[in-house]
C-alpha cells in the first residue's frame, strides 16, 4: 500500500507513518509540500495536524474542508529530538543543524554548550547535511536513515511535546469512537455557536476539539472543525446532526478510532 | 506618543497605525519580530490579529495570554495590493516582487502577464528593493515611502481581503463595546465549552471572536481567546463573569469600540 507523506526521509512524519502503517508494509512516497501530498494520485495519505506547543498546523483545516477527502484515523506522537552526529562525543561539536523550532525547543543543550546554530527546513533535511564538527537535531528515524551516532536521546526543554497526526483515504476501522465534522453556518446570529455545541452536549456527545476558522467570504465569517467523541453510526450522532442541520451545513469527514496518548 | 509595529516603513501595519493614531500626532518605531515589539520599551503597540482569507496570526494569541498588556483597541483595513514599480507602463516589466501570500494573492495578473516572481520577506521590503524592469505588489503608502509610480490598485484576485489589528496599552476610550478575554478551564470535561458559552447567552452577551489554542501542558489540553460584544463595565458582563468563574479561571485583557468594517 502507498501513502503520501511530508519529506524527506526521516522526518517526524516518516516515523508516524511507520507506527500507524506497520500491520500494512506500507511505501511511503515524499512530497516536499503539504499541497503536493493533497494533489498527489496516491490515495492513502498521512499529515501532522496539531503540536502540543505549537498549536494547529496553519492551513491544513481548509485542506480537509475544501478537498474530497475521508479522515480515517489518528496516530500521536511524542516528539524527542535526538542529538545526531558523525562525531562520537559532545565535545568535539561545535555546530548544530535543525528547524528553527527544533532549536528553540532545545535551547538549554545549545546554550549549555555554547554552540553555533544552523537553520533547515526540515529536522529530517539537518540530519542529511551533517559535517564534521557538526550534529542535528532531529527524529531517531533519520539518525538511522543517514547513518548518524545518537548523543542524546529527548534533549528539548520541555518533556510535553506531541504532534497528532491525521490518516486520509486509508484502511477503515470497524470500531470508530471519533467523528470529524465541518460546520459551515449561513450566517452570524448572537448565541449561534452555543446552539450549535447545544446539540452535542443534548445527546450527551463530548467535543475533543474545536476550531474556527475563516470562510473567506468577509472577516468574520467563520466555520468550525469540531472532533466529536462519538462513531457517526451511532444514535446519538443521528440526532444530533438532525439539530445541528437546523443551524447549520454539516459535512463529516469521517469516524475513525481515536489514537492512544503514548 | 511613541508606538511600537512591525517594519520596515510601508507595511500595511504602518497604514494601519497612521489611520489609528492620525489624531494622536505618533512617531512610529518599527521592529523586525513580533516578539521584539512585545519586549520593547516603548508602551503603545499596534499588531496584526487575523486576516479574512488567511486566519488568526500564528502564536498572537499566545503572546496576549503572556505578556501583561491591556487590548486598548482595534482597527481594520481592507487589504487592497499595489502594483509599484519606477517604470511608467506595465509593459516594461518583466519581475514582481513581494512576500509570498501577495504573490499567490496576485496570481491572475501574474500569470497573465507572465512575469517572474522573487520572494521577499514582507511587502514593504519587497518595494524597498523594486530594481528597473521590477514591479512590488505592497501597500499605497510602501509607494509612497519609495517613491514609485502606482500602476495598479486593488490588483489581487479577490476583493475580500481584510486584516484586523490590535491596539495594545493605547490611550483609553470611554465608549467601549466589546471586551477579550482568556478562558482557561482548569480541566478538560463533558460540555465544558458549551457550558462556558452558556454563561455569554444566559446574559445575552454576543460572541464575535473565538479561538481555542493549546496550553503546552499537554495534547489536548487548551486554553480559549473570546470577543464579546459587550463593556467590561456592563452590568450583564459582571454576571457573565460571576458565572463563567465557576467553570474556569477568566482573565479580561480589555475592553474597546469595536471598529468599523471600511
């Protein structure tokens, strides 16, 4: 089975797809933007969705809304950057390679060590470019891909970073607890989105997620990407898109079974 | 009265500051982050918060839940690119420079006249470096700043382009209609978001504005951005207030006159 992923080899992306795909000897084919794996022929695809620091990945919810796709499940990742080096001990680096956000998140150790900083595109595109003298922030994957010694393993500041990822067009599971929707409302009227999540919390229906985002039509005019804890099949999601169809265009992009924090 | 904005002279920042504090006789200081103008010196700020085709501005809201500052006003404006060059006829044109989200925003004209693209960090340094043979798309006063010829207005493909603006610790007014605040829930649970919303519409207070980002403490785990439209010093926002306090913690970054829409 093919899917379509954010490159190059050995990026975060690379080692979520290996995780989730694993029970189908899957082939990951890179593209270099995240328009490319949209556009692409390849059906199955994976993306990173949000990041515990960061927040949303910008566009990627009017991708989901504007193209024809079915979200068919979710995989999380904790995001542990590795120190990588064709060196063998810290002391003989004195560079370090990463995405700007890598490095800001691994401040102490370059700090602690007084090193000079280089900026890449990609965690994974650092990791392909190390010299002597030099070492890359990036996954643990891409120590492997390029051949790289590991001199630390989870060397950012803070522990709580995870990115979740979202699965389009892939296998289906039969036991689906999550339900992505788009609500897209004709127009603004007070009390509009507390009529809305009226009726999940009315079928007893809890949200995970929700954001807002632009219609593009004129500034401030939203639509939402809510995450409801529920399989679409279910009773209650039937009666509660019944009410919310009185509010609102309701388009659901798919059940799938909700990934476990690791 | 000294105000703090992105730079360099001629972003639509800069327009937008001059028609905010036309009254007040300012002196722009211009920055090249946004994180610069937060740790600067200088009190007053005025800062990009959402555009209608391209959403919220990565990580803004973050900065306001952080730093300690009052939202003392906003301001919109319509996002009309101009074609600036110092040849007279588009025909003597063969390059147009600008930052990539004109560029795409330009598209028709571009390729209607086949002309090559470079990529620059923001407009206004795009119209700085406009060399013969060279267009910039940017804002009139960019033109100004220059001293380029303008020979197009309102060039990009669609005309709902708008950016609304913060006012940060401004001058106070008197008359204020709308009021952000921070939600941040001390826990995540069942209807807790439409319970929040709950407490706005028991009070007939409107929500024009909300956002949910996450905490950093861990994945899903997120804290919310609201406008209402209504004055802190309200009878109804007080109840509001007593209500949503036992839900979550509530901080009021402000209360201001809404802007009008141009």
């Amino acid at each position: 089975m093919e899917v379509a992923l954010l490159g190059p080899e050995g990026t975060y992306t690379h080692q979520a797809a290996d995780q989730y795909f694993s029970d189908y000897g899957y082939t990951p084919t890179f593209y270099s933007t995240i328009t490319d794996i949209f556009d692409s022929d390849i059906e199955t695809a994976i993306i990173a969705f949000e990041n515990s620091l960061g927040g949303g990945v910008e566009g990627m919810i009017d991708l989901l809304r504007e193209r024809y796709i079915t979200i068919t499940g979710e995989q999380i990742l904790e995001i542990d950057h590795c120190l990588l080096s064709r060196e063998s001990d810290f002391e003989a680096i004195e560079r370090v390679r990463s995405h700007p956000q890598a490095l800001t998140q691994c401040k102490s150790l370059i700090q602690e060590h007084g090193w000079e900083t280089v900026e890449a595109s990609s965690t994974a595109k650092a990791a392909s470019e190390v010299g002597a003298n030099e070492a890359a922030l990036a996954s643990p994957l891409a120590g492997t891909v390029h051949g790289l010694n590991v001199l630390g393993e989870g060397v950012q500041d803070t522990k709580s970073n995870a990115t979740r990822f979202l699965i389009l067009n892939g296998p289906m599971d039969e036991e689906n607890d999550k339900t992505s929707l788009i609500l897209d409302p004709p127009e603004d009227r007070p009390g509009q989105l507390h009529s809305i999540l009226g009726s999940f919390s009315g079928h007893e229906i809890n949200l995970s997620y929700i954001q807002s985002r632009p219609t593009k039509r004129e500034l401030g005019d939203y639509y939402f990407y809510i995450e409801a804890e529920i399989d679409q099949e279910s009773e209650a999601f039937g009666k509660a898109r019944q009410c919310l169809e009185t509010y609102t265009a309701v388009d659901v992009l798919g059940s799938y079974p909700s990934a476990n924090h690791p």
